[in-house]
C-alpha cells in the first residue's frame, strides 16, 4: 500500500506570503496608532479589520492552497488579525479616556453663574415619526390602532401561525413575564395588535400599528433589545399584491421623496403567505455603476433592507374568524427607528435612546 502523496505545487497567492501578511500587521498598527480619535478609530477598524480589509481577504484566500498549505496560512494571517484586534481595542480603551477627561472639562458647571433662560422644547424625534407616518395613512383613509406592550402569548404567537416549536418563542428572541404559566410576552412585534382589530371588527379593516416592541438583541448601533415598528394590515374583498406594493410605493415616496424605487425580495413568515422583503433604491449612491461599489450605506448593494411584508396567511384570517374564501388582505413592518435613521442620516441607534437633549433639540418639533 502506497503512503500518501506529499509532493506538491504550492498556489502561491500573494496576499499569503509571509512578507505580505508582515507588511499589511504592520499597516494595520500603524493606522490604529495614529488614530487620535474615536472616529479616527472608528476608521481605521473598517479599513485594517473590516469584511474588506486586506487581512480579512487574505483570510479568504486561504482555501486557495493545497491541504499541507493551510494550516501555517491559517496560523499567519490569524496571528497577524489577532493582534490587529488587540491593538484596536487598547487604543479604543485609551482614547474612550481622553473623550471622558474632555468631556468633563467642557461640561464642567459653574454653579455660581447665573441661571440661564430655559430653552424651548423639542418633540422626540421617534414620537414625531410615529405621528408623521400614522398621518400619511390616515390621509389615505386608515385606521390608528394601538394595543398593550405586555401581551398575551396566544396574541403574539399562535394567532399569527407561528407553533409551538417556532424558534421565536425562545429565550433567544423574546422576553417571557414571571410566572411562566400566565404566558405573558413583551410583544415581540406589533402584529398582535392586528390580530386584536381581527378580532374586534368586521372587514373591510384598514388599520396601521405603530408601537415600541421588545426582543433580546444586543445593545449597540443598529440593534437596541427595545425598538419601535409600524404594521399596516388590509383584509377585504379583492384584495392583491398589487395593492401591497401599490400603498408600499407610497408610503417610501411620502417619506423619502419622489423618485424612490422599492423592491420586493422573495421571504418567508409565518403569517404572511406569499411573503417578501422590501428594499429601497439606496438613496446615497442611487445604485449609480463607479458609486455603488464605495458606498458604505448599501455596502455595495445598491439597495437597502427596509422590512417585510406579503398577503395575510388564510390561517391567521381563520384564527381570528375571519372567511379566507371571502377576504384577503395584506399586511407589511417596518422599523420606526431604521425609517428614520434613512430620513436624516443618523447613524448610531444608540442617540435616539441616551436621553441627550441636544441630539433631541436639533430635529425641532419636525423631521
């Protein structure tokens, strides 16, 4: 029996060689040294430790060398990110410091000067998206609803097809009141306030949903375990996709401006039946060829995920008596905060969360 075939062409890539991973370590380091700020740093972790950096498409071309190959390529380039990271994160300690010693110099108040004049208020600027898109709706001739924040489990779940063992009545997504055998929920979206107007009134119904809701999702810039969202349902006689992507359409003009394109991206959820994502034309590179591969906002896409929707699932009408012979509907979600995160630029969730007047203030009583 012949032993195994240890003779080998190496694929020799570039961005693997020893003196390359040194050379892109060391750029690396150089850059997060530099940095004299948090945004500097900011910066710099996108260039040298992003999905893009030279290191981490380095990382990728590791599969592009025989077996024998790997496992030194893997060592290098995992060596060289590590201490990339470790880098990134004592200047972060470092410069978090300094921002904190400012601050306190800046903000210090002298309590023996005068009181100044009290300054006029500003509305949130989620409050003021709420109102703004539940009266782009009720111009069309909808319905305002609202239910409970703590909500039944049955509401929640089951009257929107999702069973027993769906994945989102786990711990891992949802927030479960004590004791257990009251089934109670922090509502998980504001769907159940949908199957509550089901419920109460008979079609035609026309009704938007705007509320807080609750999942356990890591705190940082573009997730917070407490968000708000917007649903919209229809349920009559007659009633298509068309229709859906008809009111979608002007909803995304109503608050973006004329000219803005939408798509639908084929999904699944349990209570809408078909179903889709909605992606909006980016609106910072416009999916422009030369713009779009730089653009941070759309990573290169294009297009930006804006929520879900799709034609009410027969089941959820049945559960909430409804005839699925006779009606059909629509319904659609999207995030209050990502919505108006699109509209004004923001870029950290966390500011419309930390309580500072001063990122308040500057939206006025108006977005």
């Amino acid at each position: 029996m012949s032993g195994p075939n240890t003779d080998y062409d190496p694929v020799e890539v570039t961005p693997l060689q020893a003196e390359e991973v040194q050379r892109m370590r060391e750029e690396a380091l150089a850059a997060v040294e530099a940095a004299t700020d948090l945004a500097e740093l900011k910066q710099a972790r996108l260039d040298h430790a992003g999905d893009r950096s030279p290191l981490a498409l380095a990382n990728r071309e590791i599969g592009a060398l025989p077996p024998q190959a790997r496992k030194e390529a893997g060592q290098r380039v995992g060596q060289a990110r590590g201490a990339v990271n470790q880098a990134i994160k004592a200047r972060e300690a470092v410069l978090e410091a300094e921002h904190e010693e400012r601050m306190l110099a800046v903000e210090t108040v002298d309590v023996t000067l005068p009181a100044r004049r009290t300054h006029r208020g500003s509305r949130h600027p989620l409050t003021t998206a709420a109102d703004l898109i539940a009266d782009i709706f009720v111009a069309m001739g909808w319905e305002v609803a609202e239910g409970p924040v703590v909500e039944a489990e049955w509401l929640n779940f089951d009257a929107l097809n999702l069973g027993a063992d769906h994945p989102a009545r786990t711990m891992q997504d949802t927030f479960w009141t004590e004791p257990a055998d009251h089934h109670l929920v922090l509502r998980t979206h504001t769907s159940p306030v949908q199957a509550r107007t089901m419920l109460t009134q008979e079609p035609p119904i026309y009704v938007v949903c705007p509320g807080r809701v609750f999942r356990t999702d890591e705190y940082d810039a573009t997730h917070s375990p407490m968000f708000h969202q917007v649903e919209g349902l229809v349920v009559d006689e007659g009633i298509t996709m068309a229709h859906l992507k008809g009111t979608l359409d002007h909803f995304a003009t109503a608050m973006f401006g004329e000219g803005i394109d939408t798509r639908f991206r084929p999904s699944y959820f349990p209570f809408t039946e078909p179903s889709a994502e909605v992606d909006l034309r980016c609106f910072v590179c416009k999916g422009v060829p030369g713009k779009v591969e730089v653009c941070r906002t759309c990573k290169g896409e294009g297009w930006i995920e804006w929520g879900g929707c799709g034609v009410v699932n027969p089941r959820v009408l049945v559960a909430a008596g409804i005839d699925p012979e006779r009606y059909t509907g629509f319904a659609f979600g999207m995030g209050i905060d990502r919505t108006l995160m699109f509209r004004t630029g923001a870029s950290d969730l966390r500011d419309f969360f930390e309580g500072d007047v001063r990122f308040s203030s500057s939206f006025g009583t108006e977005i």
